[in-house]
C-alpha cells in the first residue's frame, strides 16, 4: 500500500462554487432547468443516445441535460471562446464508449489537455472543470444510518474502525460516513480510474480535526508523485468534494 498526505484547502458548512487557478466548480438546483431545450441543436448523436436511454426517468434526464449545459459553458469561459460559440462543437463523450466511463470534451474534434467531471444527486448537480490537471467531484444527500447495507462492501475493516472511532452522536456518523464515500468517489473519479478498482482499492482516515487527511492506495492505483488537493463541505443536507490532482 502506498501513503498520501491529502491536501486540504478549505472545510465549510456551506455548498459552494468554487474558482481556482487550478479550475472551477458550478453547483445548481436540478430545477435550474426552466426552458426546453433544443436537442438537436446542442448534443451530439452519441449524447442523444445517452439522453434516449433516460427516457422513462425524466428527471434524470434532466439532470444530465442541465450538466451538459453547465459544462459547456465552463468550457467557454475557460477557453477564451466566443459566448455565442456553437454548441454543438463542443462534444461531451465518456472514455469506454463515448456513454460510458469518465467524461472528456473535445472542442471542434480536438482534446486540448483539460478535464472534466460531473455529479447528480436527488436535487442538485456540480461541474467540475480542471485546467491542466485532473479534477474529481462528488456530492451526496447525507446519508441515512438506518439503510447502509450497501456501505458494507465500500468500506474496509479498518475504515469502519475509523469512522466509529470516538463518534460522538448519530449526526457525527452520518457525516463521517458520506464524507468519506465522497473523498473516495471524487479521487477515484480524479484519478481516471472509476469503479473498475472498486472502492476498496483506495483507503481514507480521519486526522484529530475530523477532515480526511490521508489515502492509502494499493500498489499503482494511486501517482505518490503527485498531490491530491481537496475542497470539502458540507452541511446537514449535501456533502461536496472537489479533488484536484496535480
């Protein structure tokens, strides 16, 4: 297993939008989404076919919509482009098969080394835009302890010990146990590797202050070379990370 210090920028009660030299971050209502939206005018074929396939969950469908949107305009802003520059050159696939997988932009069919990263949850979705480095986010509705059944297998033994470790109330564990799914999610998502790993594959402890402030990772899943820098909050609705990996 390899050790890395995690890098903490900032612990806040409050959901942000955040704006960096490293990147920026977009955090919106899934209701945000008033207007219809001309499809055929925005999306690429291989998008349409991922927006076809939400087609009995509306809100989700949604969802997806507002983040593409979201994204589209981070990458104008962020690539000096015109504001009336046509959508539909810009392209959003996803690395495996252009729908699945970790999400990449092409500008007019061309990479131009930058990242991206999306998260929904019941009621909100976050864009993440990395300049030159890669970038991970995630957020969640806090967690109910009564139904955690599914944590089981995402957690290991010792991390279990870590999240227990001197809890104070049921309010403590709630939120240890989703920052910690969270920190996981967003690195795994920053670093390019996704699930296939499994959660288990990347470890996160607790220092004195209660912010995650070390990864173990087994041997190649994680860069020790590189720094894993963090933005976290979290109130008692929504966790938010950011990783930026750099």
């Amino acid at each position: 297993m390899v050790i890395i210090p995690l890098l903490i920028k900032n612990d806040t009660c409050k959901c942000f939008d955040l704006k960096s030299r490293l990147g920026e971050t977009v955090l919106l209502q899934s209701e945000a989404l008033h207007l219809p939206v001309d499809i055929e005018k925005i999306f690429s074929d291989i998008e349409k076919v991922k927006l076809d396939r939400l087609y009995r969950n509306k809100k989700r469908q949604q969802q997806l919509i507002l983040g593409r949107l979201m994204i589209r305009q981070l990458i104008i802003q962020n690539n000096n482009l015109e504001e009336d520059f046509d959508l539909q050159r810009i392209q959003i696939l996803n690395e495996d098969d252009g729908i699945k997988g970790s999400p990449f932009f092409l500008i007019d069919g061309v990479k131009n080394g930058d990242d991206i990263s999306i998260s929904y949850t019941t009621d909100y979705v976050c864009v993440g835009y990395g300049k030159k480095c890669k970038i991970g986010v995630d957020i969640e509705k806090i967690f109910n302890i009564e139904n955690i059944k599914h944590l089981k297998t995402i957690f290991s033994q010792n991390e279990w010990e870590d999240i227990f470790r001197n809890v104070i109330n049921k309010k403590q564990l709630k939120e240890r146990m989703t920052l910690k799914w969270c920190v996981k999610e967003a690195i795994l998502k920053a670093a390019g590797i996704g699930f296939k790993q499994g959660f288990k594959s990347i470890e996160v402890y607790y220092s004195k202050k209660e912010k995650c402030h070390v990864i173990r990772g087994t041997d190649g899943i994680l860069d020790p070379q590189k720094k894993y820098l963090l933005h976290y909050s979290y109130n008692d609705d929504l966790c938010q990370i950011i990783c930026f990996i750099v």
